[in-house]
C-alpha cells in the first residue's frame, strides 16, 4: 500500500472527490465538528492570507484516508506560533499516513517560521503515543459534548429579564458589526495556549459571518437596551446536526446568566428547525460554560488533549 500526501486542491479536476473524503475523514474521527464537503472548500477558499493555511490528504489508491489543517495562528499577538491538527481515518490506522501528513505539515510550518506547532490530539492511548513519539507533549484538555435533540428535554424557555431581548442572529444581516465586536471581546477571554484578537471585520465577515456552516436564524444574540451582549453562534450541516461555533458574554453583562438564556433559546430554535443532535466544546477549564452545558444535559462523548512541540 502505497500512501501519498498532497494539498488540497481547490479548484482542480479532483475537487469534488477531494473535499468530499476530506469531509468524511473529519467525520469518522471527530463526529461533533461538522465538516461538509462545502465548508472543507470554503475553509481552503476563505483562510486568512497571513494564516499561510493549507489542507492535506494522504491517499492510498485514490481513497482519501487521512488529512491535516496547517497553518500560523495569524491573529495571535505573539509570532511564530502554528497549528497542524492531523487524523488518520480510524480503519486505516498503522498505515504511515499520519506520519507523512505530520512531517510534510511541519516542513511547512519551518518553512513559513514557526517555532513553535500546536496540535489537538485524541485522547486514546495509540493517538497519545504517537504524539509522544514524535517529541509532542501533552498540556490542557477539552471535551466534546453531545445532547439529544430529538428525545432529549430541554429547559422550558422563560422570559427575559427587563431590557433584556432575544433575537435571531438574521438581524444583524446587513451590519454585523456588534456582533463583530462581542465575538472579539469573548474570543480574547477565552481560555487557551495561543491568544486571539479580532481586528479584521472584513475577514471576520468573509471566514466566520458567511461560513457555509453558519446559520443566522439559529444564532440568539441576547441584548441588553438594544446591544449585544451574549450570544450563541449555530451551525449547522443541513443533516439534522446542530453545534455551538461560540458562546459568549460581554465582561460588563457576566454573571447574569445571559449565555444560558441565548443558547437555550437557540437549541429550541435548533429542534424546532428539524435538528436532532446538538455538538458543542468546551475547554476543561472553562467552568462556566461547563456548567451551564451540563444543566442543558450535554454530555461528555469525546475529549482532545492539546500537545506542542518547539521545532528546530
């Protein structure tokens, strides 16, 4: 068996069968992130210039087994620092195709100045070991979590508080510029090894706003005299699945209860719109939105350990 590691490529005589197997990939070895093959070739489409971004497939016989998602974490204060996040379809482990797709993602990576490659890794013991061996090492977790839409009992609805309103996310159609806005400011407390920031509007609309995973009828935006002030971004894959892009609350509106409020309204917009199974993620020290998942009656159905490596 002979395997070959190659990018993606958009656009050429074998899209259409790259991106679907890129898609099916992702989805045997991770089922609570969505991956259609629309948003594979949106993701490729729409990645930040500075990301220096690529996707890879190793394939054996024309059959796409395994893929990687490569690239710098360009919105990141602190230069250098890249990402490649590698499966390998759970049939064709101990084929060779996760060490091609590692070394060919790293002589990226080097080439393009990074010193330093972040990597989620399953926890399994043959995922952990194979990182381990390749001079990764392990430091935070996070959990997937999965609720049952369709024969699950969500918590009723209850009114919000004084000057407080939910909306659907298609009000900000036109201008998405608050929304925008509290995405930066979540996304910058949000817990985790390389920090984000936010300052790219245009880009924000192009990779996030309109990503074919997105829905805005989903998404509840919770605003407090007329401002965003927590949200819950849905996406969706167009086959009954529903997952949680981000949720968040500006700093002044914390400890109101304004996230939980915004997610359950669109979880029962979610059901209401045919969806039957709901995804979301959470960091392991991210209590709060553990908790508030928890009430909603997720549960844990996988868990990734982050691992970094410092090249050269």
């Amino acid at each position: 068996m002979t395997v070959i590691v190659r990018s993606l490529s958009p656009g050429g005589p074998t899209d259409a069968a790259d991106v679907a197997g890129f898609a099916a990939v992702r989805r045997a070895c991770v089922p609570a992130m969505l991956a259609t093959p629309e948003s594979v070739a949106f993701d490729g489409a729409h990645a930040h210039p500075a990301a220096r971004y690529r996707q890879l497939i190793a394939e054996t016989d024309g059959e796409v087994i395994g893929t990687a998602q490569v690239g710098i974490a360009h919105d990141s204060p602190e230069p250098g620092q890249g990402f490649a996040n590698v499966y390998v379809h759970p049939e064709r482990l101990g084929t060779g195709a996760g060490t091609l797709l590692l070394r060919t993602a790293e002589e990226h990576l080097a080439a393009e100045g990074a010193g330093t490659v972040y990597s989620w890794v399953l926890d399994e013991p043959a995922n952990l070991a194979f990182a381990a061996r390749r001079g990764y090492r392990a430091s935070r977790r996070a959990h997937f979590l999965h609720l049952d839409l369709a024969r699950g009992a969500l918590p009723p609805r209850r009114e919000p508080p004084a000057g407080v309103e939910l909306v659907s996310g298609s009000v900000f159609a036109d201008d998405a510029r608050p929304l925008f806005a509290l995405d930066a400011e979540t996304a910058a407390d949000e817990p985790g090894d390389v920090a984000a920031q936010f300052t790219d509007y245009e880009h924000w609309l192009a990779e996030t706003w309109r990503h074919p995973l997105v829905s805005r009828e989903l998404t509840t935006v919770a605003l407090v005299d007329g401002r965003p002030a927590a949200f819950t971004l849905a996406r969706t894959d167009g086959a009954g699945r529903y997952a949680s892009g981000m949720t968040g609350t500006a700093r002044a509106h914390r400890g109101r209860g304004l996230a939980k409020l915004a997610k359950n309204d669109s979880l029962h917009r979610a059901r209401a719109a045919g969806c039957t199974e709901a995804f979301t993620g959470n960091d392991t020290g991210n209590e709060p939105m553990l908790a508030i998942n928890q009430w909603f009656g997720y549960e844990i159905c996988a868990t990734e350990v982050r691992h970094v490596r410092h090249l050269g």
